[in-house]
C-alpha cells in the first residue's frame, strides 16, 4: 500500500523550508528598490534642489520625448506589420512573419553602433554622398544620426517586436463574426480595421508598446552613446563623473516612480487582454486574402523594412566593421571577455531560474492573497531599470562593507576591505532581480498546462513537496524552464547599465568592451564584441521563430477547405 498522505492543512518540514526560500528569494528582488528609495528620501534638500535648478528638467524632458517617439513607432511598426501578416497573402509572407521578431537578438546599442558608423560624416552614406555630387561638405545638410530622434528610431527597431508578438496574438485569437459583419455592412478592409479589429486589439498593443516603454527608460547604451541626456546617464554620470550618491539615488527615485508607474499600466493591460481578445471564431483561422500588382509588392516592402534596418542592415555594417578592425574574437583579450559573459550569464540564469521554481511553486501549493504578493513582489525588478537596481544594492552594502572594515580595524587591527561590494555574486543578484519576471513567466506558462488535479492525486499517493515538484512538475517544465534560461541568459549578457556600476575591479564583459570602444569612437573595434552579443541574442530568437513557424503552419491547416464525405 502507498504511504498515507499528509493530513488536510499539515506543512511538512520540507516545505516550510521550500516556502521559507521563496520568500527569501522574493526579499532579494524587492530589497534594492526599497533601498534605492530609502537612500534618496535620506538625501540632502540642497542635492534635491541642485538637480531640480539644474539638470532634472532636461533629463525629464528628452526622456518623455524618447518614451513618446518609441511608444509611437514601436506601436505603428508593430500592429501595422502583424496586421499584415495575418490578414494578407502576399509573397514573402510565410518568411517574413518569421523573421520579423529577428531584431530583438540586437541590443539597441549595437545598431547605435552600427548606423553611426554607417551614417556620420565620414561614413559610406555621406562619403559615397560627396563622391557622386562633388559636393563639399557645408554644401548639403544630412540628418545627425547622434541625436534624441536617431536614438528613438535605434530604439523603435529593436523594440516594435514587442508589439508585433503580441499584437499578431490579439488579431489571430479575435473573433472572425465581428469582422465579417463589418464588411457585410459595407465597411472596407481599412475601415473594419479601424472600427472592428484595432480597439479590440488594443489592449493587447498597448501591452505591447508598455514593454517596449519600460525597456526605453531603461536603456544606457544608446542614449549615452548618441549623447542623449536622460535619466538613465544621469544616474551613472552622478554615480561615477561627480561622485555624488545622494544625488544618484534622488534621480534613481524619480526613474523609479515612473517605471512602477508603467509596470502598473502593463499589468492592467495584460488583465485587459485576456478578457477581450476571446470570441468565437479566429480571425488567424481564415482564409488569407490575396493581394496582387503594387499592394503585394507594398505589404512585402513595408514587412521587410523594419527587418532591413533592426537586422539585416546592422548585420552586415558590423561584419564589415568587425572584419577591418583587425581584432580577432579569438585573441586571450577577448576570449577573457567572453569567459567573463559567459560566466555572468550563466550564474544569473541559474540563480533566477531556480528562484523563479521557487516562487512559482509556492504560489501554486498556496495560492491566494499572500502568494499574489510574493509574485508581485518578485516580479517587480523588469519594470525597474539596471542602474537604479545598481544604486539600491551598492548603497546598503557598501556601508555594511564599511561597517565591518571599522569593526575589525578596531577589534584586530585588519581591514577587511570590500567583502561585498564590487563582487561577482552581487552583480548577479542584480541579473536575478531585473530578470525574474522573464522567469516567473516562463514557469507560470508551462506549470499552466499541468491541471491542479494531478499534483492532488501526486500527494494522495504519498508524494511531498519534494517528490511533487522533481517527479510532477519540473519534467513536464522542461522545454518552458529550458526557453527561460536562454532568454535570461542573453538578457544578462546584453545588459549594461547595472553591468558597468557594479562590475569587479578589471573584471570587463562583451558589453563594457563594446560600450569603451564606442565611446572611445573606436566603432570598428566595438564591432567585435558587438557581433558576438547579437550572434548569442540569435538562441532565444531562433526558438520564438521555430514556435511562431509551427503555429503558423497549424493556423493553415485549420484554414485550409476540408474534402466533403462521399
């Protein structure tokens, strides 16, 4: 006979221990932000004003113009091209709805390289310019690639899949009554796009460009390096250039209300999709309609474009640069470099994901209220930018390290030195909070699929927490567990602001190298690195576009016409 089972409301050992660690973990993602508050509310006054006179309205300005331009762009590239793809026929269409997501292998700064190199005076564009015309060069004007529009446009290329995944999802699960009755009574294509499909959808597109937002007040790369004053380079350049952590963390506090402010808004937008995306009938499941002469020819340019110039385009400018530099990915330098990534990344995905478990199945085992908090609170960090997450840990621990440097000159005569600050370990509790949200999701999705039932009849047999999530849960959660590993592993690599407050003493990743070399205008040498980022971006991409291929094949066969019974 099996075991008999716990009594109804009994915790075994195993689990409390199990609960205890997920609420440990949930601690550790929710520790720095408090602290990043703290520290700012414990700032001087006179630092608050310095900022406010000075530099604050400028940061507030070019970053609501950036989160503007990106919200708008990443919104019409996006909706427009999933539209497209769901709705049309037209040649390509198979291959492009694919590769679409492609350009989220690149990090924004990479293009940001790419394209000044590509597009600056002394350029290909400008030079080959000059060559044909024989102009000279006060004789024309050229748009500066380095500025807030350039540095928006860099960030609508990398971005727009956000939307394009999630509205493609939302126009492929509408119900097809609605459209069909809007064309029915006299309205066009466009106009039942506008009146019918767009506002049921738009929940899900506002979810979508609500990503791409948090991810723009959360880039350093691109604006530092297109000398774009935000939020962002505030914080770094308060942190390092002038040595000021008050101020710092009073800029970081203000970053941090607006990013609480958008995670909020895409939580609300989430709730709101799953309920108006359902309906009867998919509009993924009709028939596309078939376009021919010049709009054919219109939807596939204007489906490759965004590919072009977030993929393709950087791809080659950077092989190129990367192939003159005379710099090998291959030199001990580099391969310290990647060991260096490698290593980050590694830990941080193993560290998130296996918080991630933890969370996850102590919000499945007691759900409710509290277990609703602990995914809040967890989950928090991917709305939170690297630098301010760097601010909240290093200002706690570097006066824990202080206070045990004092404690032990003055007990032993030693100094201890940094302990905590400055290591590897700590840089990679800042991966696991700014990314286990990616897990966290990831697991939710998977653990979806496996009916409460079966973990009753698990435990009925005699299985604890133990036995239930090693036997039950993680081998059915392996390809999702598998898809959060690699994504939170190329997220860790491509992450930079945290990466360059927080980093070891000569300690650089690919990111840093190609961060110095850029800023140093040493673009052909920043290639390297840079190409070897966006070539491990590829893991993750190349498994979404496998999956978005495999549905795509499965939507055509619900489409296709079945043969009448004899």
């Amino acid at each position: 006979m099996p075991p008999a089972s716990p009594r109804s409301g009994e915790t075994s050992l195993a689990e409390r221990f199990l609960y205890a660690l997920a609420w440990l973990v949930a601690a550790a993602c929710l520790a720095p932000i408090a602290a990043a508050a703290v520290a700012a509310l414990a700032g001087d006054l006179a630092t608050w004003n310095g900022l406010v006179t000075t530099v604050l309205p400028v940061y507030v300005v070019n970053t609501l113009l950036l989160v503007l331009l990106v919200a708008a762009g990443a919104a019409a590239v996006g909706t427009g091209a999933a539209w497209l793809v769901t709705m049309y026929r037209f040649p390509g269409v198979r291959i492009l709805e694919v590769v679409l997501v492609l350009p989220l292998a690149f990090p924004a700064y990479v293009l940001a390289y790419a394209y000044t190199d590509l597009l600056s005076h002394p350029g290909l564009v400008q030079s080959t310019l000059r060559a044909v015309t024989g102009w000279g060069p006060r004789d024309y004007w050229f748009p500066n690639v380095r500025s807030l529009p350039g540095a928006a446009t860099m960030l609508v290329c990398v971005y727009y899949p956000y939307v394009y995944l999630l509205a493609r999802t939302a126009f492929a699960q509408q119900s097809a009554t609605a459209y069909l009755a809007a064309r029915t009574l006299g309205q066009g294509p466009w106009g039942a796009f506008f009146r019918v499909s767009l506002p049921i959808a738009r929940p899900a597109i506002a979810a979508g460009t609500l990503l791409a937002v948090m991810e723009t007040i959360a880039d350093y790369g691109t604006v530092a390096h297109f000398n774009v004053r935000t939020f962002s380079t505030g914080i770094y350049q308060s942190w390092f250039a002038m040595q000021d952590r008050a101020a710092a963390a009073q800029l970081a506090l203000c970053l941090l209300g607006f990013a609480l402010l958008l995670a909020a808004l895409e939580r609300v937008q989430r709730g709101q999709t799953r309920s108006y995306m359902r309906g009867g009938g998919r509009l993924g499941g009709m028939a596309r309609q078939p376009l021919a002469g010049w709009r054919a020819a219109a939807a596939s340019l204007l489906c490759l474009l965004p590919v072009l110039v977030g993929f393709i385009l950087p791809a080659v400018v950077l092989g190129g640069m990367a192939a003159g530099s005379g710099q090998s990915v291959l030199d001990p330098r580099y391969l310290r470099f990647v060991s260096h990534s490698l290593l980050l990344a590694g830990c941080a995905a193993a560290v998130t994901v296996a918080g991630a478990i933890l969370i996850g199945f102590r919000a499945r085992m007691r759900p409710g209220r509290s277990s609703r908090l602990l995914l809040l609170g967890a989950g928090l960090g991917y709305a939170v930018p690297g630098a301010v997450i760097a601010v909240g840990l290093l200002v706690p621990f570097a006066g824990l390290d202080n206070l045990i440097d004092a404690w032990a000159r003055e007990r032993f005569g030693v100094s201890t030195g940094l302990l905590f600050t400055g290591t590897i370990g700590l840089l990679v509790v800042a991966y696991m909070v700014r990314f286990m949200a990616v897990a966290l999701n990831a697991f939710d999705a998977g653990l979806a699929t496996v009916s409460p039932h079966i973990d009753a009849v698990a435990r009925t047999l005699g299985r604890g927490p133990m036995g239930l999530l090693g036997r039950v849960h993680l081998p059915v959660l392996r390809g999702s567990l598998l898809t959060a590993l690699l994504i939170v592993f190329v997220d860790s690599l491509k992450e930079l602001p945290a990466t360059l407050i927080m980093r070891p003493f000569n300690f650089d990743t690919l990111a840093v190298q190609a961060y110095r070399l850029a800023a140093d205008e040493r673009l052909a040498a920043a290639a390297v690195p840079s190409l070897v980022i966006g070539g491990i971006g590829l893991l993750p991409v190349v498994l979404l576009c496998r999956a978005i291929s495999a549905e795509g094949r499965k939507a055509a066969g619900a489409a296709a016409p079945r043969p009448s019974p004899a």
